[in-house]
C-alpha cells in the first residue's frame, strides 16, 4: 500500500477507535498513535527515503496527520464528564500529617510570654558574632585561660577582634549588643542559636540554644537574680522544684553562679548567672558607680530534657516524627 494511503487509514482508525474510548483508555492511544514504535512513526521514518519530489508533499500529509491526532486526543482527554465519571468522591480521603511548632520554638515561645509578664523584652544578636562581642566585651582577653571554657568555630581572621568573626559561642554577646544602644533600665531576654565545637553525644551538640536574660538597673541585687530565676524555673518544671545558687566562676559576672534544680530527686546543673561584672557595664556604656545588674544565660534544650525525661539531646536536632509529635 502506497504511504500516503497508509497515513489516511492510520487517521481514519485514530477517529474510529476515540469515538469508542472511554477516559481510561486515553493513555494506551497515546502511545498507539503517537508512540515511538506506532504505526504513524514508522511511516513518518519511511518519508525521508523516498525520492525528493515525493518527500516534500507527504511530509507536510504526515505532519498534518500527528498534528490532528494529537489535537483530537487533547480535546478528548479535556472532556471533564469522562474524569468525572472514574472518581469516587465518596471514598474517604488520606487523613494529611499536620505539622506543629518544634518543642525548642515552643519553649522559647512559652518564655518570652513568661518574661513579658516581668517587664522583659526580646533582643537579638548575630549568630555569626566578632571576637569583640564573644570575648574581649564581656571581659575574657585573648590571653585568658577562660576562653577555654568555649571550644570556638571560627569563620575569619581580621586585622582584630573586632574584624574577626566566630560562631558565637553563648548568647551573653546580646547583652553588650543592648547595652550599647540602650540605657537603663534593662529588662531583655535574648533567646537564639549558639554554637560549639563539641564531639557530639546524647548530652552535648554542637549546635544548641540558650536563652540569656539581662537587668541592669539602679539597685539590682542577688534577690532580684534569685527571684526571677526561681520563678522561671517553676513556671518551666513546676512549683515544687527547688532551685540552689552554687558558686561559679564566670569572666563577665561577679560574683557567679551555677544553678542547680532539685528536680526528679536530684540536682541537676541548669544555667550560669551572675551580678553583671562592673568591666562588663562599663564596656557597655553604663556607669557602674550608679547601676547594677545580673545575667543569666540558660541551656533550652536542657530544661526541656529535664522537664520530658529526654535522653539524647539530638532527638531536637532530626526528623524522628515519634520523638517530635509528642510535643
Ligand atoms: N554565657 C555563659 C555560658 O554560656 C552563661 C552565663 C550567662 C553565665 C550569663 C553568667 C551570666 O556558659
């Protein structure tokens, strides 16, 4: 049979066979009339043999024939009534997996409305932070053994610490971030992301949160930092746990402590605080001859590890969807 007849016939039975189909047979005609090893596509390969003065006129014909198959199998697959009459919208649908805040996001949302209720606002620093900001403000020189109790990411080496950059290593940077541009009275938490250099296990992560908190004002004394850490700690954990002051060492507070909650019948270490060191005000700006304040800067993960019996601290840190939808 001549070709051009051949392509007529294969456009006659595309038409015949549409007629007839129903939605679910729209894929198989796909590849019937269109497909690589179809009819049409054999034909269409033949054309380019033929002698030029036939070529040209039936590959135009051949053209124009895919192009109307296709057209008619567009139009087909639209008729909406055809989709239509394949679905069930009675069979009850997949019930979808709602997503809801990380237990971190929550807590820190829980704090900062606890705290708004005590006059505190919410300040912010850089998580990439200078030397300046990290060490050398908050009383810990480079030449000071201190500066071991941070094992540090550095990110760049400037021509000094002021150009030089780390990933902070605690949040207390935010507190002479504040107090540079604000003057007293200070009430601020600062909740937000710190790093370290750690080899990672169930208790430590390089990557963890803290959330620092700041008062300076004319007056503050160790009452007011027991005070609002005790209050703190039962509005996390509940009003019969015991919180104790144990003396500590910190570079940017003096005199320092660690606090310890009686919590599930023993002392757990929860955060370090202190009167704000008066070299610590005075890099900020502030008069330490007329203002005192405290600080405090505490591990997120872990009071809600205390609070929930966690384990592994890296359960914060995945995708475990038991772990994460008990919160
Ligand atoms: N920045 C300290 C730390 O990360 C905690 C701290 C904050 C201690 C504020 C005293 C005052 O270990």
């Amino acid at each position: 049979m001549a070709l051009r007849d051949i392509l007529k016939e294969i456009l006659a039975a595309a038409e015949a066979d549409l007629k007839s189909a129903t939605f679910k047979d729209l894929e198989q005609l796909k590849i019937k009339y269109l497909g690589r090893k179809s009819a049409l596509s054999l034909a269409l390969r033949q054309i380019k043999d033929l002698p030029d003065d036939e070529r040209g006129p039936l590959g135009r014909l051949g053209n124009e024939i895919k192009q109307k198959i296709s057209a008619m199998l567009e139009q087909f697959a639209a008729g909406q009534d055809h989709i239509v009459d394949d679905l069930d919208f009675t069979i009850p649908g997949i019930e979808p997996l709602m997503g809801h805040l990380h237990p971190i996001t929550q807590t820190i949302g829980d704090l900062i409305d606890f705290f708004a209720g005590l006059g505190f606002s919410v300040a912010e620093g850089p998580e990439v932070e200078t030397e300046e900001y990290n060490f050398d403000l908050l009383n810990i020189p480079p030449d000071h053994p201190a500066r071991d109790m941070w094992d540090t990411f550095w990110v760049s080496r400037g021509k000094d610490s002021a150009h030089s950059t780390l990933l902070r290593t605690h949040t207390s940077p935010v507190q002479l971030r504040y107090m540079r541009e604000s003057k007293p009275p200070i009430r601020i938490i600062a909740p937000g992301r710190t790093f370290r250099y750690e080899a990672e296990d169930a208790t430590h992560s390089s990557v963890f949160y803290q959330l620092e908190g700041l008062m300076v004002d004319k007056g503050i004394t160790l009452g007011h930092l027991k005070a609002v850490i005790d209050a703190m700690v039962k509005h996390i954990l509940g009003d019969d746990v015991k919180t104790r002051l144990r003396p500590s060492y910190f570079p940017f507070t003096e005199p320092s402590f660690e606090v310890d909650v009686w919590f599930e019948g023993r002392w757990l270490e929860l955060m370090g605080c202190g009167m704000v060191n008066p070299k610590v005000l005075e890099n900020g700006g502030i008069d330490s001859s007329v203002y005192t304040g405290f600080a405090f800067g505490m591990g997120i993960e872990r009071i809600i590890m205390a609070k929930y019996k966690i384990t592994d601290i890296r359960n914060f840190y995945g995708t475990n969807f038991d772990f994460l939808k008990q919160f």
